[in-house]
C-alpha cells in the first residue's frame, strides 16, 4: 500500500546557547525506520471493509506522574502544519503513565527553540522538563524537523536532534522523539515507535461478518490490514524481527491452519494443517522456530517447528489439554497452559522438552500466558468466580497481582520495553482493547470506531 | 447387515449412557434454561426387513432413515446443535436420542460425511477454548463411533469461542454457544 520511503538520517541538533557535549546515551534507532509497508492480502476483495480506527483514552491513573511541557513546535512553511508533532510526543508521554503532560493552556510560555526558553518561568510553572521544537519545509513533501529536551532544575539541554523527514514519516517521527525523550528520563527504552497486531470483526455492505488480522502504530493510528476473511483469524504472533506474522486461519472450514506471512511482501506460507487444532503459534525469540499447538494424536499437545525445515518436535505428551506456549526471552524454556491438575494452570518445559513443572498455584483457572522482556514477570489470565482478569506474577517473590478488573479480560501481551501490558476486555458489551501498566497503576482503553476488537499483540523494537 | 451394526450400537450406547451418569455434574452453574422437546426414536424390537424404494426426504417413523431425511424438518436429525454445560464436555442425557438418530442415519448412508464442529462461550483464553470445543467434538465423536458410524465418516474441527452462535456476554447466550453442530457435508 504504502511506498518504502527512503531512510532519514538523524542529526544531533544542541541549542545555540546550551551547546553540549554530543550526548554518550545510545538510542536504540539510530536512523528512521522504514515506513511499514504492509501489503494487504485480501482474501474476499469485494468484502473490504472500511478502516475502523482505534480511539485510545486514559482511563485512570495520571497520580505521581512527572509533569513535563512539550511546548507546540514553531511551524514555518505556508498554510497549516502537517502534523501536531509536539501533540504526538504529549500523547505518547502521558499513556506511558510515567509523565503527566501540561495542558496547553497552562503553557506558561511558546519557546520553539533553545533560545527562547527562560528557566524561571518553567520552574515556577512546576516543570521539571521541557520540549521545544521547530518544523521547516523544506520542499515538496520534505521537511526538517528538530526538538530538544531541557532539564528545567539544571537549566541545560539533555538532548536535541534534527531530522529531514517527508510527510508521511512525520507521526513516525514523533513517536521516535517521545521514545528518546522517555529513555533520556527514566534510563528505560521507550516503546511508543512499535506497532499492534490485533484481530477484529467488521460488517461489509452485506452485514456479513468479516475477521480482520490488523497493525496499527501503538497508540492505535495509522491501521493496516494485513488480511481480511469471512471465517475466523486468531492467535497472531509477531517474528522477533516485527517483519512476520504466524496467525491462525479457518479459511478453510474443515480445518485450521498456521500461516507465517511477510509483512513487507504480502506473501504468506501455510506452515501447518493437519487433522485436529493448529493452534497458538509463536516464534522462537532467534526467529528460526515456531512453538504450536497440534491435536492430531488425540490430544493438544505442544510442539515445536524449524522453520526451515519443517521439522517438528514434541515437548509435552499427556492426555490433558497442553496449549498457549509462549517462550522465555532466553530462548531455553517454554511456559505453557494446561488442565493435567483438572484445571488450567501455567507450567514451564525446557524447549528440548523433558518434564514440565507448575508455577502458578493462586486461583482454579490460569491460562494464556505471557512472559516480560525481562523474564521476571508472567501475566496470565486469571479466572475467579466467574471473573476473568489480567494477573502478574512475579517470579522472584512469587507473589501474584490481579491488574484489571473485568470480567471477560484475556490475551496479556507486554510491551517490548516491559512497561505496560496489552489485552483485550470488553467495554459497553463490545470488544476493547485495554492497556495497563506493569504497576497496575495506569490504564488505558482502546475502542475501535466500529465493531470488536481483540487479540493484541505488543511488537518487538522495530529495529 | 447395516440394521445389525445400527442394533449393536445402540446397545453400546446405552451402556457409554450408563457410564456417563455415574459422572458427577458440575457445580459451577446453575442448570440452563430446558433445551426443546426432541421427537423420540422408536428402536425397533426386533430387525425388519427394508421396504425399497424410500422415499425421498422422509422421517420414516418406525426409525428408518430415507436419504433424505437428513433435510426433513419433522425428522429427529433436524436437531444437529448439541449443547454443553459450563466447563464441560460431556455430552447429557437428552442428546443421547438425537445423536443415536444421527447416527443411525449414517450407519445406514456410510457414503455420507459429516463435520463436528466443537464451540465455547466467550469465557477464558482463546486457544484453551479451542482445545475445549475440540473435546466436545471427541465427546459427540466417541457416541457416534460407538453407535456404529465409521470413523472416516467423521471429521472434527474447534472453532472455540470464535464462532459465537448467540451474541451477548450473559449466561442466555453463553448457553447457546457451548456447542457441538453437526455439520452434514455436501456430497
């Protein structure tokens, strides 16, 4: 759909009067990614629904936040500017939970460069960062945009960078510059230039339900459709580089199957169908194996695939219902969902099998399983009293929190930096997506414009 | 020899009936709603000889199976949903009848195919209710193999809770959804 564009590269910008050293801190995206050119496979094209959009709003939690001002970006170029960049970097920061952004009326001041900032007004405003920034057009559809990061408490600029970008790059762009504006503070690698996949159900003209398997940028803009069917789509799955997607497909009704497709070309493999489930695949975190779900001897039992050739190993063989693997960051041990003590709890396996062992004992019903970046934490849900919610437990201590509080909560999916957890609840009797952070203490919804949503998976750093 | 295997089993099915109610029933939820009234197949007592040609599309009330009556509204093989308690893949006592049906019909017609396609209601992980809707198909599958159908008459397939017959999120719909529909293939 949408063309590559050409990689942007990024230059240090230091305000005139806070000239710095060139900063040691490394951002993990030393250069604009490619725009992601998602091909949409259609596989009914008459059935293509209009793009629902997903609207995210903060639904608790800005308490103990740092407050920070990011000032609107001077704009300098005919007509209106392309993009709120500076709102952008705002929205990104405050669904973070970390940081509570100035409202725009309480701006005690409009500095778009380093030059223009006086300290005094910020520190009386209460404001312990401050964000300026410039856009300039350039040419047709080529801009150079620059911003840079004050500590108003040290009077000095922490970080400032200038970029030539092109229209289309520039919500990208912002993302990029809240990343650097969140590690630059907190020291964690920010996760607002990542992407969702999420499954939804949309009605075409013929009011016939339609599964969509959808990326959108993480804070819900900017939806691409990765493939649409009449008949269900499940279980996506990102490769640890963000470039595939393993998901589920039924559209062929007698059987399920796993595909493994190439965000970049559109192509897709079908990498499993045998007789009974193909289910709840996800990739290795080296990328070269694919942990699934097959039936076909009777019972779910977990398996795992080389992609390259196809080969499949078993790890778990007992007649319960073994399924929702999901790897360790360390690529050694597996956890999995299974009801071998009669109901579902989480258990861990090597992942050259052997015995698996139990980790979760608090509640009758544990399942869907998903690991922290870290390895620390396993949010899961927990089912109680007929009550269905995001719990973490934390391995360390081996104490359990229950983060949510619905009722029909379920698939936890953790940011790539570990900061927030992504699942799917239901708001108003649709489906919604919701984000909570790791603390429990911020939480987020995300409704789309029509119809259900569900299924979101958090991608890897995109480079 | 088809009205022999058909005879035999329904002897097994009683006895799979048997062992079933010996199970205990869950606790968790409250009994649903009393599912319709289901015609009553009347077993022969002993085997009759087959009256050729049959008609086409008709119950045939003495518990013969014309080809088509797999189509015929009035015919105990209408009902082709069966439905589940809460966290449960065990098929109840008044479905018992109506699989026997079904499966006479396909003891009778060993040509003929039919898909079991196992579903949950909404609650709990995705993927751990597809492997729940696949033992309610096992459940339904395990009945029909004992009353004498032949296992490549069979297919399974769990769409979990993908396919929600009933939308809502309250228990009227829950009931609806936990199913096993038996799915006669095109020939």
């Amino acid at each position: 759909m949408s063309a590559i564009a050409p990689k942007a590269p990024r230059i240090p910008w230091h305000g005139l009067r806070h000239r710095s050293k060139p900063h040691s801190t490394q951002p993990h995206s030393p250069l604009l990614r490619l725009l992601r050119p998602l091909l949409a496979v259609v596989l009914f094209a008459h059935a293509a629904a209009a793009q629902a959009i997903l609207r995210i709003e903060i639904t608790q939690g800005t308490e103990g936040a740092t407050p920070i001002a990011v000032v609107p970006f001077g704009w300098e170029g005919g007509g209106a500017a392309p993009a709120d960049l500076a709102q952008i970097i705002a929205d990104d920061l405050a669904r973070s939970g970390t940081f509570a952004p100035l409202a725009r009326n309480d701006l005690v001041a409009r500095p778009t460069s380093g030059a223009e900032v006086r300290y005094g007004n910020w520190k009386a405003a209460g404001v312990d960062n401050l964000v300026v920034g410039r856009l300039r057009a350039m040419g047709p559809d080529s801009y150079v945009a620059q911003f840079q990061l004050f500590d108003v408490f040290r009077q000095q600029q922490m970080v400032g960078y200038s970029f030539p970008v092109r229209g289309g790059q520039l919500r990208q762009l912002a993302h990029e510059m809240a990343d650097i504006i969140y590690e630059k503070i907190t020291g964690q690698r920010g996760a607002f230039n990542t992407h969702v996949a999420y499954i939804s159900t949309q009605h075409d003209a013929a009011n016939e339900r339609l599964f969509v398997l959808e990326v959108s940028d993480a804070d819900g803009h900017a939806p691409e459709t990765v493939l649409t069917s009449k008949r269900p789509l499940m279980s996506p799955a990102w490769s640890p580089d963000a470039q595939r997607l393993a998901y589920v497909s039924f559209e062929d009704p007698s059987r399920s199957a796993i595909f493994v497709q190439d965000l970049r070309t559109g192509q897709r493999k079908k990498v499993s169908s045998v007789p009974g489930i193909n289910g709840a695949p996800v990739f290795s975190p080296d990328g070269k194996r694919l942990a699934l779900v097959l039936s076909h001897r009777g019972n779910p039992d977990i398996y795992v695939m080389d992609l390259a050739s196809g080969d499949l190993t078993q790890l778990t063989n007992n007649r319960a219902i073994d399924t929702e693997p999901t790897w360790e960051p360390d690529g050694q041990r597996l956890l999995f969902t299974s009801d071998r003590s009669g109901s579902p709890q989480i258990y861990q396996i090597s992942a050259s099998g052997g015995r698996a062992e139990r980790i979760s004992f608090q509640g009758r019903y544990n399942a869907s399983p998903a690991v922290s970046p870290d390895g620390r934490l396993v949010a899961m849900v927990q089912g109680e009293r007929g009550r269905y919610r995001i719990a973490v437990l934390d391995r360390s201590n081996n104490t359990v929190r229950v983060l949510t509080d619905g009722k029909l909560d379920e698939s936890p999916s953790f940011a790539p930096n570990g900061s927030m957890i992504l699942y799917a609840t239901e708001g108003s009797g649709r489906g919604v997506l919701g984000a909570v952070s790791v603390d429990g203490r911020m939480k987020q919804r995300f409704t789309l414009s029509e119809g259900d949503v569900r299924e979101p998976v958090w991608s890897p750093f995109l480079n | 020899m088809k009205r022999m295997l058909k005879f035999t089993g329904t002897c097994l099915l009683a006895m799979s009936l048997y062992a079933c109610s010996s199970t205990p029933e869950p606790v968790e939820q409250p009994a649903p709603p009393p599912e319709p009234v289901l015609p009553q197949v009347e077993q022969p007592a002993e085997l009759e000889p087959l009256i050729e040609p049959e008609p086409e599309g008709i119950y045939l009330a003495n518990g013969d199976f014309s080809r088509g009556a797999v189509n015929d509204p009035d015919s105990p093989l209408a009902q082709k949903v069966i439905f589940f308690e809460f966290d449960s893949d065990r098929v109840r006592s008044e479905f018992i009848d109506v699989l026997n049906a079904h499966a006479s019909y396909l003891a009778t017609y060993g040509d003929v195919r039919v898909r079991l396609e196992g579903h949950t209601d909404e609650r709990g992980s995705r993927e751990y209710n597809i492997a729940l809707g696949e033992r309610r198909a096992r459940s339904v599958e395990n009945i029909l193999l004992l009353a004498g159908v032949r296992a490549e008459q069979l297919s399974l397939v769990s769409y979990g809770e993908e396919l929600p017959a009933a939308l809502g999120h309250n228990e009227e719909a829950w009931t609806q959804n936990r199913r096993v529909e038996l799915v006669y293939e095109l020939q």
